[in-house]
C-alpha cells in the first residue's frame, strides 16, 4: 500500500474530468479545471472529509468497495482501476463481481439516461450500478458475493427475489434466465470458473432449474417486456431494452413505457417518488 501515491493519483485523475462528462452542472466560478474533491467524494459514495483525507495520503486504507466505486467515480480505464488497486493494497476483484471494471463509455452513456431507468449488469446478471430510477423502480442492489451476487442465482434460490414480478409470469422469466444464462457459459468457454461455479450450485439447489438446463434452450436476452410490481405504484409495463459491451459480459438494461398501458404515468410518478416509498424488504 502507497497512500501518498495514491492521494497524488487521484488528484491527477480527479483534475482532467471535467463535470459535464459525469452528469454535474459546471455551475459558476470553478476554482479549478477538473472535478472538486467534495464533486469526487459525492459521485463515490464517500464523505468530503474521507476522500480529503485520501488525496493528502493519510487515513485509513480504502476497502475495496471504495476503491471500486472511486474508480468508476473517476472514469478510470482498466489499466488505470487496476493500477489503484494495486496503490491501495487489494487485490484485483473478479471480472464478473460486483466491483467488476465498467467501461468508462457505458458509464457515460448511464449518466446520460436521466429519465428513464437504467443500469449496467453483467452477463451473469449481476448488477454493477444503477441509476436513481432504476433503484426506486427495482430496488437497490444487494451487497452480495458470489454466487448470490447473480440475480439468475437469487431467482432460483431465494423466494423473494421473485415479488419483483407477478406469480403468474415466473414461468416465462425462468425459461429466458436460464436460456440466456446457457449462452453465457459457451461465450465464456469451459475453463470459466464463474459460470461452472454458478451451474453447479444452481443445479444442487434448484430442481426448477435443473430440469429447464436439461433442455438446452439457449437465447440471449436482448430484450422483453415486463410487467414489474412496485410497492407503491402497482404493476408497471416496461419494454427492458439491452446494449451490449464488446465482449458481450456486461450489458446496459433501460426501461420505457409499454405502449397502451398506464406505465407512462406511473413512470413520471416514479421520477418524483424517488426512493423514500420502498419498503424494508425492498431495501
């Protein structure tokens, strides 16, 4: 661990972004040509003082969720995420876990998509990060490891992942989880311990999905329609739209109005609800 190393890296990557490519109002009289730290320490989750803290290379060291969600807070490249982990002593987290590396254009294109939900997965449906409506629609994130990071993983396994959706589209929801879980796996290739790890607890815990594996569907999920149940404003019918990385492992969702349903309202609803309705089981 080099803090004083560290503190300087931020400060040079902190100072060559400029607002408006992270979705923040320039505003008036900046002091300076990048970011300011409070700017950095709002976009990471952190406090003004921790990262303050950080830049003059003191305090303590940053745990690996900070130095994932500096990372992305800063719009750093895969060389350079990987050279901050390396500054602040952890190790490198796996490609397809939560802290996975975000492509600084993905992120950039979810900063841009402020009125509608959206977030980045990979393809094994973990989610990566949200926008504030993706999380009033969907709930946050669970601060999960592997496997019960994965969503396929919480929909086999745990019950209650499953209120998201009425019971009686669960069927269709496990054929294409499933389907497009089978693509995942053979684009990975069978030296991928992820995936081989994900199938093996899947089929010991699911005979659900055990016997959907045993039919071979395969189909990747690029997009479908939904019917989400939301706790304050009922069932929302959304189109689920899919842009995909290069390689294919990570995948920006965003959701729009069905066409002839209430949706269009109710999303308008959820834009001024926020988060302050969700429920404790939600959270």
């Amino acid at each position: 661990m080099n803090l004083a190393e560290l503190g300087a890296f931020l400060k040079s990557r902190r100072d060559r972004i400029r607002p408006s490519d992270v979705g923040l109002p320039a505003g008036p009289r900046r002091r300076v040509p990048g970011l300011r730290r409070d700017e950095v320490a709002q976009l990471a989750g952190a406090s003004v003082d921790y990262y303050i803290e950080l830049e003059r290379g003191r305090g303590a060291q940053p745990s690996e969720q900070m130095v994932a969600a500096l990372a992305r807070a800063l719009r750093l490249t895969l060389d350079e995420r990987n050279h901050l982990y390396h500054l602040a002593g952890r190790p490198l987290p796996p490609s397809g876990g939560p802290a996975a590396h975000i492509h600084p254009g993905m992120l950039d294109l979810l900063d841009r998509l402020t009125t509608t939900p959206a977030q980045v997965i990979t393809d094994l449906h973990v989610t990566l990060v949200q926008n504030r409506l993706a999380v009033a629609l969907l709930g946050p994130a669970p601060a999960a490891s592997a496997p019960d990071a994965s969503f396929v993983h919480r929909w086999f396994t745990a019950p209650s992942a499953r209120a998201i959706y009425p019971p009686e589209d669960h069927p269709h929801h496990s054929r294409t989880f499933v389907a497009d879980l089978r693509a995942a796996v053979a684009r990975r290739g069978p030296r991928d311990a992820e995936t081989a790890t994900l199938v093996t607890e899947l089929h010991r815990r699911s005979a659900e999905f055990a016997a959907l594996w045993d039919r071979h569907d395969v189909a990747v999920r690029r997009s479908d329609r939904k019917r989400i149940v939301h706790p304050t404003l009922g069932t929302i019918d959304v189109n689920c739209l899919n842009l995909f990385s290069e390689d294919g492992r990570q995948r920006l969702l965003w959701f729009t109005p069905a066409v002839g349903t209430d949706s269009v309202e109710q999303l308008d609803l959820l834009s001024v609800l926020g988060t302050q309705d969700l429920t404790p089981e939600r959270r």
